[in-house]
C-alpha cells in the first residue's frame, strides 16, 4: 500500500512525521505498541514529538492503512493485511506472531450468507504462550 497515493486520496497531505511512522510500521512485520513506534520514530527523527505520532496513528487507522489491535488495555499497530490471520497473542511477554489461516476466508463467506448480518473485518486472537516465555 502506498502512502502517500492513500492520504492524497482520502484529502491528506503526506508530512514528516507521517513518513517517518509509516516507515516505522513499514520496517517492521508484526504489531509494535505506542512506547516501541515512539521510541523508533525518535531515533529516526528526534524532533516528532508523542502526539503527532498518536494523531497519526489515528488517522492511518481511520483511513485504514494500519490496523489497531487491542487486547485488555494495550493497543498495538501493523501495516494493514487481510483478515486470513489469526494472531497469535503470548499472554507472558505480549509478542504476537501471524498465523496465515485459509480457514478465515471461509469463515467470511459463511457469514455472508447471514441476512441479518454485514462483516466488515474479521480479528481472530488466540492467546497462550511463545515458546521463549513457556521454557523452564
């Protein structure tokens, strides 16, 4: 997915500090919380400050570049992906890995079928524990 062609359609001007949190996600496969993208952000360009970074997590998630996943009270952020993932959530150190599951795609047209009922996002989570944390 290309950013700027995406703010520039939904009426959004590319800026540095939206580059610099995209290349920040973009850098990286898996889901980082707002202390980890704060953190690289401001190694890459010590002058964007937190609440640019939060604003432009908001926007990239409303305009559906990034994905926000909560579990409990943490949130986390990834580029944005098809929902044939499952997350797998280590509920020791909080690392999530993805799971690429066919089986989603199935469910979704399952549900299409539901008349009372419009999917818009499919967020399958399965909590246990990695294998570094379930050592010993």
């Amino acid at each position: 997915m290309e950013l700027e062609a995406t703010l520039r359609e939904h009426g959004h001007r590319v800026t540095r500090p939206r580059s610099v949190v995209w290349q920040v996600l973009a850098d990286t496969d898996g889901h980082l919380n707002a202390l980890e993208i704060t953190e690289r952000v401001q190694t890459l360009d010590p002058g964007i400050n937190q609440s640019s970074i939060y604003r432009t997590l908001a926007l990239f998630t409303e305009i559906e570049l990034v994905r926000e996943s909560r579990l409990g009270d943490a949130a986390t952020w990834e580029r944005a992906h098809g929902d044939a993932v499952i997350h797998l959530v280590c509920d020791r150190c909080g690392a999530v890995y993805h799971h690429h599951a066919p089986s989603i795609e199935r469910l979704r047209r399952e549900l299409g079928g539901h008349a009372d009922f419009v999917t818009d996002a499919i967020d399958v989570r399965v909590t246990g524990r990695c294998t570094r944390c379930n050592v010993g």
